[in-house]
C-alpha cells in the first residue's frame, strides 16, 4: 500500500507481457467445443463436400505439380528436435535375384526396401496433437489423456487422411512483397497478405475451407545456395499478429515452404513457436510445413491463376502426431 492509499501491483516482466500476450491471443481464437467435445479434425471441419466438388472444377489443363521436397538423405534436417533426414536402405536388391539367393521359383527375383525417418523430417502435416498450450490440447484434453507413449490415441493424424482436398491457394509473397525471395526474419503481416491478394487478382482470394499454400522463397534460395540454417534457423514467416487473420477466415490448413512456418527469429524475446501455440491446440488449424511450391508458383506466375485443386492427405501412421505427404496441385 502507498501512502496515497492505492494499492499498486508490481509491474510485470517482459516475459510475463508476452506470456499474457500469447495466452490472450490463445482464448481469442480458440475452438475448442465449436465442432462438439469429441472433435478431432479442427478447422478441416470447414471443408464440405460441396467445396471439394467446385475445386474438382478448377482443373481446366490437367497440369500437375507434387509439392513435395525429395525424402533422402540429403536433406535439411540437422538434428533439431531429434530430427534427422530419412534414410533409405534395401533389403533385397538385383544382384541377390542374379545370384539366386533369394529362393524363388521359377526364376522370379525381387527387390525389397526400408525407410527410416522421423515422421516431420520432409514435407509434412503437423497433427493436431503436436503441440500443446500449458498442458492442454486441442479442444482442452488434458495433454497426458491425448500422447501417451502409445501415440496420439484421439487425434491421431490418421483421422484426417481423407480430409485434406479442396480448393488450394497459393500466395507468392516471395514474388509479390518481395524480388523472388524473402529475406530470413520477415514477418508476414496481415498487410502483406492483402496486398499479395491484391496484386494476384480474384483467383487469390480467401475463403472459408481454403488450403493456403504460402511461398517464402527460402527453399529456392536453400536449392540454390544449399540447406544453411534452414532447419531450426531464422527464416520468412507468418508474424504472431496473423492469428486473427487465420481464425477470422476460417481457413482449413495453411502450409508454408519454410521450416516452422512463422518468422524465426520469433518476435518476442524467450518464446518458442507462439504462433504454434495459438493455431495448432487452440484454433485446432492443420499447419503444413516444407513443402516445394517453386515450379507451383512459376505456373502461377506464368498464367496469373492462383488456385487449384489440392489432394494432399497425409500418410495414415496410426497414432501419429505429424505425417509425410506428397501435395498433389491440379491446375
């Protein structure tokens, strides 16, 4: 108490402001109930059927594009987060069938093959059960009920393996904020997202059950200069203050050609991953992260349509957290 008779609270530290800071953003664009208490599939909720139908509309040239990265051992992973590039090894190959060491009849041979990758270690989902919010996920289960040793036993990324087909749209803010490229630590702003519509034109716009694709430019400045900081380094991104931008405009998924999809270094000193925080267990918003969107976007460019059908369902690992998926563009 002051000798003025108010009573004055301490004054918070800057991590207490950012703290408060995300936690309010958290409860601002929360969807926890909006799709009943046994919800798993969060905002892939706004895709219907009608939608998937008009996107089947927007292939007029039957042009194709994956946007996946190639899932080798040359790629960006350095150990972050445990992460390693998937590695590939055969088990059986053809000098096995030519020295008959195989066993098959009648002169039939074979090659057979392994994969071993963390499952986020290339072009991927993030699950809704990723990342958690003071030990919550999505929908407010207790994290402990949700990941277990087992896996995600209630919103594992099989769940939605069907889910993820519609109407996909890509922003070039490489091309249209920047020359080609945006520099590491560029925080995509709100503003920024108007005016790359903007300078699109009409197939930009976003509506409800969009699949966003965002391009960077980074992963064309990692193909041509190699992979850098690229895992776990400063990066393009979408700025903590777009979170309302993703909420207000109901989107489906959002997926990015960068590593962690927001702006790295982050705008706040001592956080890790806000943005995460707010999309992933409260808006309960699929992110998908590395994916190749250069010879997508030079299309795009090319005959100034940014839309298109989208079929990139992940691969359906029971229990998992997050999935590789080969992103299939139908111009």
């Amino acid at each position: 108490m002051r000798g003025d008779g108010i009573e004055r609270q301490p004054a918070r530290s800057d991590a207490e402001e950012t703290a408060a800071r995300i936690h309010t953003a958290a409860e601002r664009y929360r969807n926890w109930g909006r799709w009943g208490e046994d919800d798993v599939r969060g905002t892939l909720n706004f895709i219907d059927d009608a939608m998937r139908a008009h996107a089947a509309t927007l292939v007029r040239h039957g042009r194709v594009f994956s946007l996946a990265m190639k899932f080798d051992s040359t790629g960006p992973q350095k150990g972050i987060m445990g992460r390693g590039n998937p590695v590939h090894t055969m088990r059986e190959t053809g000098d096995d069938a030519v020295h008959m060491r195989q066993g098959f009849p009648h002169g039939i041979g074979g090659a057979d093959d392994v994969i071993f990758m963390p499952l986020q270690s290339a072009t991927h989902w993030d699950g809704l059960g990723h990342i958690f919010d003071r030990g919550l996920a999505y929908n407010g289960r207790p994290a402990d009920e949700v990941v277990v040793p087992a896996g995600d036993l209630v919103t594992g990324i099989e769940n939605v393996s069907a889910d993820i087909v519609g109407r996909g749209v890509l922003l070039d803010f490489g091309r249209a904020i920047g020359d080609g490229e945006l520099p590491d630590g560029y925080a995509i702003t709100e503003d920024h997202i108007q005016q790359t519509i903007e300078k699109q034109g009409p197939t930009s716009v976003i509506g409800r059950g969009d699949l966003v694709l965002a391009r960077t430019g980074q992963l064309s400045r990692c193909y041509r200069e190699g992979w850098g900081g690229y895992a776990g380094g400063d990066a393009p991104g979408f700025s903590f203050s777009t979170a309302g931008w993703l909420h207000r405009t109901e989107i489906a998924a959002v997926a990015t050609d960068t590593w962690g999809f927001e702006v790295r270094p982050y705008e706040f000193e001592g956080v890790f991953s806000p943005l995460h925080q707010v999309a992933i267990p409260n808006m309960g918003l699929t992110i998908g992260e590395m994916f190749d969107l250069e010879a997508l976007a030079e299309d795009c460019a090319r005959d100034g349509v940014y839309e298109f059908l989208l079929v990139a369902g992940p691969l359906p690992v029971t229990g998992a957290v997050g999935a590789p998926v080969n992103p299939i563009a139908v111009k």
